[in-house]
C-alpha cells in the first residue's frame, strides 16, 4: 500500500506498520526502518500481516481507535521521555521468541522489570493495568507459568480470564483452527497469553490476532518469558551480564531453556559458557557453532567441580525422563552423573549463584536450599517481575 | 396467598411476585397480571415457584432485603423513567429460553446492549457491578462461552466464580441433586450463569434459586443467550429485522441455534425464511407448523446460490458429526453439500451478511473472512454486549 | 538464637517467632511464652520451623518487611483495641487443624464472623482485602470448599489465582515436592488456600511457607475450617454453645466433620454428645475415650426419635459409599436406616435445628427443607462468613 499524508491513510498505514499497543501513529512511519533485531535465518517478519486487514470493514471499531489515538496522543506530551528509539518500542507488538530481543531491549525490559519490584499493595502502579483483561490460553497445563502470568496481571491492576486445559474443552475440540480461537478470543479480552502443544503456534497466533500475544511456550519451540527472566535473574544475583562465566549443566540436548539462554548470553560481551553434561544429552551443534560464530568463548568439561568454582553461575537442569522412552537405564545413569550438592557449594565463589528453572527433582538436593547463593527460588520470583514488565509494556507502553 | 396491604405482607408478596432484582415492591402487585410472554404449549410459569419461600425463616436476610429496597426506592426517584411497561421488566428474573422474550423486550435488551459497545477502559460504566459476583457454573465444558460471560462481567467491574467442570469435579459426583448444588453456590455468588447436560435442568436451577439463573446452554434444550445474540447482529449489521430474508443453511435439524432464530424472527413483521439443508438434517415439522400459524412466509430451497442472491443474511451452521454416530458416510455426504465461499460471496447483496454460531469447520471457506459482509467473528463480539446487557439488567435492572 | 535488643536481631526475632502477618514485632518478643493451644498428643510446634531462615539472604525483602512494620506501627495506634491477648492472635499464622483452636480463639474468630455477615456491596469492609492475591491450590477437587473461599475473598475485595486439579496438572506429575510448590506459588500470593489427598500435607506446606497456609482438608486428616463453621452455626442458630444437646447420625466412623465437631465441643461446659449409627460405622473409641477424659457426658442411641426429641441439633452426615468397596450389601442396609424426614421434625423441638456437612443425598428427605429448622443451607452460608473472618485475621490480623 503506498504512502500517504491524508489523515485516512495515515490511520491505514498504522494498522499495518504499528504495534498492536502503538499511542501515537504518527511515530510509526519512520519506525519501519530501525527494525534491528531481525538475524538473518532466525526471524521472519512477525508484525503486521495481511490478515489484520480483516477488520478493514468495522468502521465502529476504526472510529475507536481514532477517538483513543487522539486522546494518548495529548497523554503522551506530559510522559516521561522514552529512554530509547521508537524502533525498539515496535518490537513489543507480540513476545514470540528469545530471538527477537536485543540487548537494548533487554536492558530497557530489565529496567522496567526492576521499577515492578517495588510495586506494592498501596503504591498506584498497583492499578497500572486497572480494566485491562488478560486471557490465559493454555493448550497444555503449566499450572506455573499460567499463575506466574496471572499474578502478574493482577499485581498491576488487571484481571484475568483463565483456560486451563483448552485442548481438551474448548471448541478446538470440534475442529476449529487456531485461528479462529484466536479471533474469538481477541474479541474478550485486551491480551492472550498462550501455551501450545505445536511449534510455530505463537508467531500463528500473532499473525492473526489483533491484540498481543505471548508466549508461554509452544511445544519444543520457545518459551521466551523464561529466557528473559534467567538473564533477569543473573543480572539482579550477579550485577552484569558482560564477563561473567555460566556453567549450563545436566539435559543440555532437550532443554529448551538452556539453549534460549545461550543465545541470549551471545549478546553480551566477554561470556564463557561451560556445558557439563551426561553423554546422551549433550548440547547440539547449532547452538555452538551459533556461539562460535558471534566470538563467544565455550567449552565442554565432564568436571563439574572444577566448572563450578570457575563459574559465577551455575544453572542446573533436570534431566528429563521423558524423553528416553523405554531407555530408563539410560536415563537413570545421566540422571545421577551431576548434582549440584554441598560439595559444589563448597568449591563454588562467594558472589556465585546457582540456578535452575524448576520443577527440580534431586539434580540439586535440598541441603542447598538453605545457602544464600541457592537462587532458583528467587529466579521464580524474579519471572514474575518480568511478566509484569512485559504486560505494561504490550498494554500501556514504555 | 391473598393481597394484603400490611408493609409486611407486602414482602411476602414481593417475594412471590417480583423479580429477584425488583427495584421496588409496590410496583409489582400490578404486575402479574401484564404478563405477556406466556404462550400456549410453549412456556409454563417459570417465575416464583413456591421454592422460593424456603428462605422465610431467615429473618437477618429478610431485614437486609427491606433495607435494600428502602434504598433502592430512593435511588428510583432520580433515574431516568424506563421506556416500557413494568410487566416487561417483570420477565427478566432469569434467561431461561428464547421463548420469554417478545419483541419489546427485545428491542429493550438491544438498546442496553448498544449502550454497552461504548463501555470504555476510562467510562464510568465499566463499575456498574463493582461488587457482585457471578458463579459460571459449567456441568458440561464450552470455553467460548464461559469466557464470553467471564468477559463480559469484568467489563463491568464485576467479579467471578469459575467452574470449568462442575459435573466430573463438584458433589454432583456423589450424588447431590441440582437442586441442593443450586442453593449453596446461591449463597456464594449474586448470579449463576449454568450450562448442564439435562434439557430442562435451567428451569429447575431458576425454580430453586433467589438469585437469578442464566442457562448457557442446558443439553438439547435452549440457549437463549445465543439466540439473542444472534436476532442482535441481525438488528446491528442490517439495521433492523422486519421486512428481512433469511437463509437457514446447514444442520437445520440438530442445531439449536437455527430453532430458536426461527422462533424468534417470528416476531417480526414480513419476515421470510429460507431453508437450505442436506435431506437427513432437514429442519423439523414443529418449527414449520410454529412459523406457519405465525404468518411467517418460508420456503425449502436446495440452491444455496440462489438463496443467497435473495437474502439479506445467510445464516450457516456446522453439521453436527457426532449426531451422525457410526454413519459417517451420510457426514460425509453431507457435510460438503453447502459451502458459503467466494461464488456465494459473488451472489450476495452489498448490504448482506453471513452469519455462523462458530465454531466453523470447513462450511464456510476461509477466503470468506477478509470479505466486510462475514459478519461471524463480529457476532461473536456482539455476543459480549448482550451478555454485558444482560447480567446488568438482572442485576442492577432497566 | 539469643534474645537481642539490637534492632536488627529484633528483626530477626520477628521472623522465627512473630505471626506471618504480624502488625509490630516487638509485641512478639514475650508472647511465645503464651501459646495456649498446645495439648498433649494433639499438636506439635507448627510456627516458625527453620525452613523459614531460608529467605535471610534476600536483603531486599527485609528492607520491605521493614517498610511495611513500621507503616503498620502507626497504623495500629488508631485501631480498636484487641479484645484478647497477643499470645492467642500468635496462632493465626495457618489454620491446619481443629485442635489448635482453644474457646477463646473461637469466641474471638466468631466475633469477626458476624461483623463479616454485615459486608454488604457498598460497605467499605468490602475492600478490606484489596490488593491481597490468595491462591487456591487443590491437589483433589472441592468444588463447594473453593467457591466458598473464592467467594469470601472477593467479598472483602481481594483476588483470586485458581488451580481446580493440582494434582494431574502442576510440576507435581513431574516429581516436585510439595515444599518445592509450596516456595514457588508463595511468590506469586499473599495466602495459600490448600486441599491435599495426603494428611499431614497442610503442616508440611505451613513449616515451608513464609505465608499463610489454610488447611481445606488434607485427606484423612483435617478440615479445620469446617470444623470452625459448624461451631459457628451452633452458636448463630441456637445462641449459645454451653450445655447443649448434640445428636451425631450417620457414618460416624469416616466422616472427619463429626470427629472434628465433637473435638471442639468439648471445649464448652455441659454439652451432651449422642451418638447415632448403624453398627458398622460407629464413631471411634478415640474420640469416646477422648470426650470422657474431658469430662463430656456421651452416650450411644439407636432411636433417632428419642434423641431428635432431646438434642439442640441433630447434625445427620451422608453415609459414605466409597468406604464400603465392594460391600454394597452393608452399604445399602446401613443408609436407609436413620432418616431425618418429617417424623423427626414433629418431635423435635421448636428451637432445636437440623444440620448437615453437604452433599446430601437421601439420608435428609427433602420435604424437611421447608421447616426452619432445617438449618443445612444457612450452615454453608455461614462457612462464607468464617472463611471471610479467617482470611481476615491471617491477612490483616484483628
């Protein structure tokens, strides 16, 4: 569609360009070009396809938008200057994957992320998110992730519509397609937050919603909300992400959590990476020539006490059993090889922290609970500051 | 009971006559005898069962319902006058089936529901019910409309009990009646919202209740909500209802949706309607026979394209697989046989729509989505605002 | 740890000794030598247990908790005086079991309850939980238990995380401990509301938790809060629990409510317990054995109309099928047996009420319903209101 000055075009080319949550369109038609976080290979134009030109036909709807634009527009010259470009804002349309976040990003969420954890019972962020709606679409249970996100919501003010098994109950039983759950759904709520049993389920979810989505893990694709909060998590425990040492420790060839932090990590400056793991799950291929190719140092070791004392984190994983089928031997011998015990904390550094991003069965046992560098609790609350940055950033903005 | 006009009988009288939300008692013993809606064979009284007085020893809550309406009388006063009779308004104790709605109380319900498409984030109407809340009590599972209602409620302010599941995880397993299920859940919420199994089990619920009763749905039976819903997008895509033609297509015979369209578009002035169905889900006699004492015109038809060159709305249904049991070759045969998609679209009139209860399968192709006349993820969205319209007029009234 | 005056050690001392949601640490200092509630045999020390130390690293966390002390100080100063004792508020940290009630607790917790029935829409206690999140985490499904915790907190303004079947969908399927769960949802709200089908459950879940734990039954083991509400119907319906009659029917042998109900009845002076049975399920020579050494007159009846005639209360229970296994024979000669119908209404007296713990199936015939003495359904609503009064006191404290 060719470019415009005329107010009705203007309007148009918002609905194409924009982001889902944009307060001001005229920003956006300089935004397309900053797009910065598109790697090569890994990313495919997610924002603003055809089919949100389906709505093209409700006037009503256009007459809203035009009425609310006009009103942030004015709210908008009494905010805070935005501490950073407008081509970054753009991204925060949908989260779909760890791959669309940059450093910048990262650093711009973080800061939010921090802000959220002073927002307490009396303090007014409380009613940030007031007469938003949030709707939990979970195609598979994580009864964690689905509080987690819905804790978040309402620490802000916001409420809270939840499905906790749609697979099974809702329509999609019937045959319907995703995308037209989706249709549905944005038509009751103002975000969907979504888990999936398929690959690829999110960024379909986003091509075709009109609102924001997130992805609270789409099968063995992504789950980018606990990419985040992992790097969160040592920049909080640890102070900086440049320079610092992560030993990536247990079932590196099927968590999905280990290989979203390593690419993140390759963002940042002077990391070295460390993976100690059983023989049988080791980390892939892509994923170090990924790390080799953006001049990240790494490393594989079978000494897990010499790692850790190197290390300034020491991010455990549970080996996951069902992934072995009927091989439980195999599974029963990578399962005991590294645990993370006393005698790790005992080789470990004073300012090191240990992570995981749980459940955990005995890959760590519990006497490590008690000592100050066990973080993996903390970690879990750390995701909940993160969710709630996200949600204000794709519902109010920066 | 015999009329009295000691203050005290006048409750009792309340409580036998009037709504559950009635505003004002002394306007009720008029009342009773203006109700309209009653129509041979097909609604027995629904309102006031002798139930009700179960609640006469309670004297704290009879105290409390006295203060109540002293303050609701007050409040009376500087309200706007409501456009219509208070015998009209004396039927909407419960949503029990599209049968207790006539065309004035239609057209009331309609009003309240435009008044909803403008509840805003920032208006004061998104408060109307800060402080009630609604029991979604679901014995069967249907995620689109138990969101649809969730949503619906927190657009204005209320508040929600979820059951995704009553009938597996409630006492219903040990063996508790409806009825018993009815009177706790009463004592938790200030409406429920029921889907059952049993044809039937919303007029028991409401005959137990004190508080008011939605059936979403009740097995075979009704779902008023839907049949609403759907006489609403009529009214708002096309502008009004008499005078209009309508294509029925698809499961005519399964679908409960096509019934009670039939039903209520019997209603209207100078309606026609089309059938257009596979032989084995032909629409049933009894509708026939209903539409023909009414003076409605209506026609079989097995020319789709023909149909929808005359029509204002093409109204398209799934056929229903599991009603087809082990013949899946007649679900075959005639699942295929009428498919709304771009040479149907070719035919229509500009100003017409299609319309679809959803979920879809492939009846309608999805080509037809971006065209402005599919009007079915709109109705969904309509759906809202009569549930929105609904619950505030049951609870807080006209 | 050494008693401290220093400020920071009182800190410290707050954490190990004080109430989860202690108001001013340094009432706390001598009430640990007050704990009254402690029988022998009945309850181990369930405050502050070590786990609780876990949190000492997280620097930020004290610096909140001494934000928050020191705006409740001066809060307090302008609050009504408490009507008892520091050291009996000291055992509302969880609710986990009957027997940690003494009379004066219940006194005190009922006084809160009535003040709870007065919460009307536009009260302003109605928000008096407002920015509280409570997580209902049910490992087996209670349907009436959460609405009726669901419905209290939102009463009072607070919100709700739900999760109806822990069991099959949490992190637990994948070998989590529940002390794990427990750590994690703890971060996500301020009070945890819990169903386990393992007794013992709800203490291990409090000595974890650094916030509230209400038991809402653990398996065998307890349902403390139904308990608290049966009391509190005695005391509403009959106004006064000294020297009353209290006839106990049914499966006296599996049914935890009866066994609870007559712990706590032996609290109060001159109260007579009958017991009324088939043989097979006969209550416990524990709790017999118990009650005598209590000085409770008891005495075991197999005429149901002479007892009706003499007790208060009739308190009937469901005979339990899923304890008879595959003696359906017992089962069915044992249920019909004692009946409250209308018969036993005739000889009971005018003051004198029928209660049950819901669901009930034909053990109370439904023409009983009418009387008002049938006090079954008023006995839920009154469960709202203690459930209301305990979140309350463990959330906000007197």
């Amino acid at each position: 569609m060719a470019a415009s000055s005329s107010l009705f075009s203007s309007s148009m080319h918002r609905e194409m360009l924009a982001p889902k949550t944009s307060k001001c369109p005229q920003n956006f038609v300089c935004c397309h070009s900053k797009i910065s976080y598109m790697e090569p290979n890994y990313l495919k134009q997610v924002c603003c396809p055809n089919s949100r030109f389906l709505s093209m036909n409700m006037s009503s709807k256009w007459e809203q938008m035009d009425r609310r634009d006009a009103f942030h527009c004015r709210a908008l010259k009494t905010e805070r200057a935005p501490t950073f470009s407008v081509g970054q804002k753009f991204q925060l349309n949908d989260i779909i994957e760890a791959q669309q976040f940059d450093r910048d990003i990262l650093s711009a969420i973080f800061e939010v992320a921090q802000d959220m954890e002073n927002v307490e019972k009396d303090s007014p962020d409380n009613q940030l998110l007031k007469g938003y709606l949030m709707a939990t679409l979970f195609y598979e249970p994580s009864t964690r992730t689905r509080l987690s996100f819905e804790s978040a919501m309402r620490r802000l003010g916001g409420e809270v519509l939840t499905t906790e098994n749609a697979r099974e109950f809702s329509s999609a039983a019937k045959g319907e397609t995703l995308e037209d759950t989706i249709r549905t759904i944005e038509g009751y709520s103002d975000i969907i937050v979504m888990r999936h049993f398929e690959s690829g389920a999110a960024r379909r979810a986003a091509a075709t919603s009109d609102i924001p989505i997130i992805n609270a893990g789409d099968g063995p694709g992504q789950h980018p909300t606990q990419a985040l909060l992992d790097v969160y998590t040592i920049q909080r425990e640890i102070g900086k992400i440049d320079g610092i040492k992560v030993g990536l420790v247990g079932d590196l060839a099927n968590g999905r959590t280990v290989r979203s932090l390593a690419y993140l990590l390759a963002k940042f400056k002077d990391v070295k990476i460390y993976f100690v793991s059983p023989d049988v799950v080791k980390m892939k291929d892509d994923i170090k020539d990924y790390l080799t190719s953006k001049g990240v140092e790494w490393e594989e070791s079978s000494d897990l006490v010499e790692v850790a004392s190197e290390c300034d984190v020491v991010y455990q994983t549970r080996i996951q059993k069902e992934r072995f089928g009927e091989r439980i031997d195999l599974y029963e011998k990578a399962r005991g090889k590294y645990v993370v015990n006393q005698g790790i904390l005992n080789v470990m550094q004073r300012h090191a922290v240990v992570m995981h991003p749980l459940p955990r069965l005995d890959e760590i046992t519990v006497d490590v609970d008690a000592d100050p560098r066990a973080a993996y609790f903390r970690q879990a609350k750390y995701g909940l500051y993160i969710r709630m940055a996200l949600l204000k950033l794709l519902l109010v903005g920066w």
